[in-house]
C-alpha cells in the first residue's frame, strides 16, 4: 500500500511539473511568436528574436517546439493576435512597479492586474505615472564563477556597455538597449559565458 500511495505521490507530482512546463513552453513560444512578427523569422536579421530562443533554450524547450513557433508567427495562415501591453501602478508600501505583459484580451489583463495590485496592497496608476522612475536598458548576466571580473569588465566597455556591476551573486553588464547585441556578441567571442541577455526597465533609485 505505501508503494502504491509513493507511486501516486510522484505521479501527482510529475504531473504538476509537466503542467508548469508546459505553461513555460507557451509563455516562451508567444514571446517568440511576438518577436517574428515584430522584425521577421531570421534570427540573425532579428535580435530580439534571437533573445527569445536563446532563452527558451535556457529552459530546455525543445527545438521543435521553437521551430513552429516561428513557422506559426511567420505563417500567412497565423491567426494567433498577442498584444504587447505594459502597466504602471504601486506595490505594497508603494514601491513603483511596472507590469509588461503579452495577452489576447487586453480588457481582461487590466482587470487581472488591478486586482492582484490591490490584493497586494498597491494600486494601478495612470500611464506615465512612474516609468519617468525606471530606465530602458539592456541588461547581460554573467556568472562569476572562475571567469576574471576584470577582463569581463573591459570587455563590456570597450564594446560599449554602459555599466558594469560586480558581486558574489554574479555580474550584471549593463547597455543601451539598441548595443545588447553588440556587447553580447563580444563577451561570447572573448570566451565569456553569458547567462541572459534582456531588455530591461532598471529603476533610477532603489530602496
């Protein structure tokens, strides 16, 4: 009976994980979908498409899986319609936030996240009310495990990024979002692994 009650366990549990799993795989096959018909199926013409395969590679989604999302976005017959959209609002002891995020109903979303903002104690805000808080740059980790800070840190610069900050967590090179390629590009070529590379809204103050 107890070999059947921890057959059951782990067959819950797989289960669980392979929902999870699948709901990751859809999030990232709409980001790529968003990212070819934003600047077309090329990755080597599109580097926001090649973001987004590099990072559904990080979480081990299947080429295939990849591969028809681009063909689906790519395809006259594509009637999948996600919208970018992006929040602003207040968190719980009114830390500015803002909210990006694709959806297909844009009605629902907003009321989606002003309830999870006043759940959480925060408020949703007028737009512009505090993106002037954050700034849009691109931001590349790298882990700093037996690599030289230093040498990483010349190699950002002399490539163009703007920032460099180095801690025991890692280090996070930072870029005008139109060079994260450009820098990217470089560290790889210098030998430097690299974890992600995003755009990123970084806040101009922190608490």
């Amino acid at each position: 009976m107890s070999g059947h009650s921890k057959w059951a366990t782990i067959k819950r549990q797989k289960g669980a994980n392979d929902q999870k799993r699948g709901q990751l795989f859809t999030k990232l096959g709409r980001e790529i979908a968003v990212a070819v018909r934003a600047g077309g199926p090329d990755p080597e013409a599109n580097f926001r498409l090649r973001l987004a395969i590099q990072k559904a590679r990080a979480e081990n989604m299947p080429k295939d899986n990849i591969d028809r999302a681009i063909e689906r976005a790519s395809g006259a017959g594509n009637t999948d319609n996600f919208d970018e959209v992006s929040y602003e609002g207040y968190g719980p002891g009114g830390v500015a936030v803002v909210i990006q995020a694709l959806t297909d109903n844009r009605n629902r979303t907003v009321g989606e996240v002003r309830s999870a903002l006043t759940r959480a104690g925060g408020s949703l805000g007028e737009s512009g009310s505090v993106a002037w808080m954050f700034d849009n740059v691109g931001l590349i980790s790298v882990e700093a495990d037996g690599q030289d800070p230093e040498e990483i840190a010349l190699v950002a610069i002399d490539a163009g990024a703007e920032d460099v900050s180095i801690d025991d967590d890692g280090i996070e090179v930072y870029t005008e979002v139109q060079n994260l390629h450009v820098v990217q590009d470089a560290l790889v070529s210098a030998g430097i692994n690299v974890n992600s590379a995003d755009p990123v809204m970084k806040p101009k103050a922190t608490v």
